[in-house]
C-alpha cells in the first residue's frame, strides 16, 4: 500500500495494537537482511518495536529504516519510511523506538483501528431516529432464533446495541451473530456477521459492542461505505448543532471554543517526543514522575516526564482551563524546541519544526482573542 500523507495534523495516540489485529512488522535497512520483529505500541507518527537480542540490527540514532506492517484486516501491507529516536536494552529484547519520516493517513478506518486507539469514529442516531437490529442466532444445536436490539451508535468497524435481559439469556453462549439493520437514508439493508466483544449490564438493560467481521461478512467493502456514509452524516448534524449554540453566545464565544479546541488537539505531538525519550526500563518509577525523590528532580528528562505526568501529557487536557492549556503548551513548545535543535524553524517542513510553528501561531492568536475579551 502506498504511504498516504496526513495534509492536516490531527491528535494522535499511541496504542498497544489488539491481538484480533494480528499486527506484525517487518524492518528493512540498505545494507541489511530483513528482521522481523514484535509490535509494542503504534500511531499515525511512530511505533515501538522490540527485537530479539540474538537477531536485532544495530542501529544508531537518527538512522532510517523502512517498516513493513502487515494484518489481516489490511488490504495491502503498509511501508513506511522511519528513523530511530530511541533505543532501550532489555533482558531478552531490544526495543526501538522509531519516528515516520511523514504521518500516515488514517482515511481507511482498517488503519484507523490498528493506528489510534480511539478507533473509528462513531456516531448515534438522532433522538427521532430508531434504528432496529434483528440478530439472526445459529445455537449449539443448530437451531436458529431471531431476536431484536436497538442501534445506540455505530461505526465503520462495528456497532452498539442495547436489549433486555431476557434476550441476553439467548446470547450468554453466542459469540458469532447475524445482524441485519436499515440506516436512515440508506436504500439498502446492511446485513454483516459480527463478534459480541463486550457485553455490560445495566439498569434493566444490557448493552453489547459488536465487532464486524471484514472477512466472513459478504460485499463488506460495500456495506461499510454506506455505514461511513452515515457516521459521516450524523457527524457534520453534530458539528452544525455545536456551531449553532456556540455562535448563541456571541461570536466571541464562538471562536474561543473553537482555538480552545485546536489548543488540546496540539497536545498529541509532544506527548508522542516526550514518551520517546522516557524509558521506562531504566527509570527506577517506570517513568512516572515523583517529585519527592532528588533522581527524579535532577534527571536529565525532567521536564518532558514532569509535563508527560500531567494532564496535558496524559491524554486529558480537556478539562483544564484556558490559563493552565497555555502554561502546558508553553513547556511543551520548549522541549519539543530542542529536538532538531539545528533546523531552520522558519522553512524546514519536518514534523517538530511544523508543530513548533503552528503551535506558536495558535498560542499567538489564543491570547489575541483573549485580549480583546478582556
């Protein structure tokens, strides 16, 4: 599969990819054999990869190397171009740690899944909108039995459902299901084969997450574009109901929350060059800060493992306020400054310096909009 490159810079997160994905790696260097090795975290920007000891390439920092990911749920296998960032010795493993020379394109919800850990994007139906699951069951005995649920939210990889207790008692020993559903503005039934992944009990109710199954499932491809075609659909209702409250409050108000929402969305890559360079092996806290401890004070990732410990490191910014989102992309913009310290800011297209000057510009206009509030 050819590498598709991302023309906008949206959150990213690293994820321990699932064992259904079956994700595997395969690295390729100018002057070296092909070794295969074991995936330990990936994103749209870099993965971690451990190697076995007795067959792990030597590389230096910095090196390139092409990455070779391959899954059952991928069309195709993806090759991307990546450079070491860091290097960990474990008992029995080498972990690596290596940076996309440019991020991928997380258009195909497949990649979506394995490469961000909030998978594809769901969507719920619209409080008029009532969409009937039917669940077509083939029990032990081969017997058959037709039951029904309520659509709570879908996505391109699977859906929610929501049922009595009393259905769930025909499902407690199902785990591969039929299910059949009609989207509003669809002219076609989706008929696909899905996993029961989860099931939760709540009051008077039980709530299910189902999984697609992308191979036993007929004409998926076609089914799941119009499942996109949907979520896409409820998201841009959504967005337009956002955009109508905020502007309620005044234009003012509007924009604010529209640079807040840039500002948490900028977290993503600092959090991806803090982590990288933290190793967790060697550190005595397995890399959470303490700051009663002098080693932790006057360690030399002090500031990037005092920031990755804080909310704006950890993936939870959201609930900081406006004063306290500057203060932590301000640290931010300082450490992920002495990366690459020798490029041209100005004109250099990698990754840190495009952050560093979109990061920059935002802070800039978060506090000018913010001076004409006062």
């Amino acid at each position: 599969m050819a590498l598709e490159i991302a023309k906008d810079r949206r959150a990213v997160y690293r994820t321990v990819p699932e064992p259904d994905d079956a994700l595997e790696v395969e690295l390729k260097t100018p002057t070296g054999k092909p070794v295969r090795g074991e995936v330990a975290d990936v994103s749209s920007i870099g993965a971690g990869v451990l190697f076995n000891r007795e067959v792990a390439p030597a590389l230096a920092m910095g090196e390139s190397a092409t990455l070779l990911f391959t899954s059952p749920i991928l069309a195709k296998p993806i090759e991307v171009r990546a450079e070491l960032v860091a290097r960990t010795e474990l008992e029995t493993s080498r972990r690596y740690a290596f940076r996309f020379v440019q991020e991928l394109l997380l258009g195909d919800p497949r990649l979506h899944r394995i490469f961000n850990r909030r998978g594809a994007s769901r969507a719920s139906p619209r409080g008029d909108e009532f969409i009937e699951v039917r669940l077509r069951v083939l029990g032990p005995d081969h017997s058959q039995a037709l039951l029904v649920a309520r659509c709570r939210d879908i996505s391109a990889t699977g859906i929610g459902l929501e049922t009595d207790i009393g259905t769930d008692k025909a499902l407690k020993a199902i785990e591969l299901v039929e299910v059949s559903f009609d989207l509003p503005g669809s002219n076609a039934t989706q008929t696909l084969l899905a996993r029961i992944a989860d099931r939760r009990l709540t009051e008077g109710a039980v709530l299910y997450g189902l999984r697609f199954d992308t191979e036993k499932s007929q004409d998926f491809s076609g089914q799941q574009d119009d499942i996109i075609a949907y979520v896409m659909r409820r998201q841009r209702e959504e967005d337009a109901q956002l955009r109508i409250g905020a502007r309620s409050q005044g234009s003012s108000a509007y924009h604010s929350r529209q640079i807040r929402h840039w500002l948490i969305e900028s977290f993503a890559y600092p959090r991806w060059v803090a982590a990288a360079r933290i190793d967790p092996q060697s550190c005595p806290h397995g890399g959470c800060f303490d700051d009663s401890d002098p080693r932790c004070r006057h360690c030399s990732k002090e500031i990037e493992c005092r920031w990755l410990n804080t909310p704006s490191g950890s993936a939870d910014a959201s609930g900081l306020c406006a004063d306290e989102l500057i203060d932590a992309l301000d640290i931010a913009v300082g450490f992920v400054g002495h990366h690459d310290a020798h490029h041209d800011r100005q004109v250099c297209d990698c990754q840190t310096c495009s952050w560093l000057r979109d990061t920059r510009h935002l802070l800039k206009r978060y506090r000018k909009q913010s001076a004409k509030m006062v």
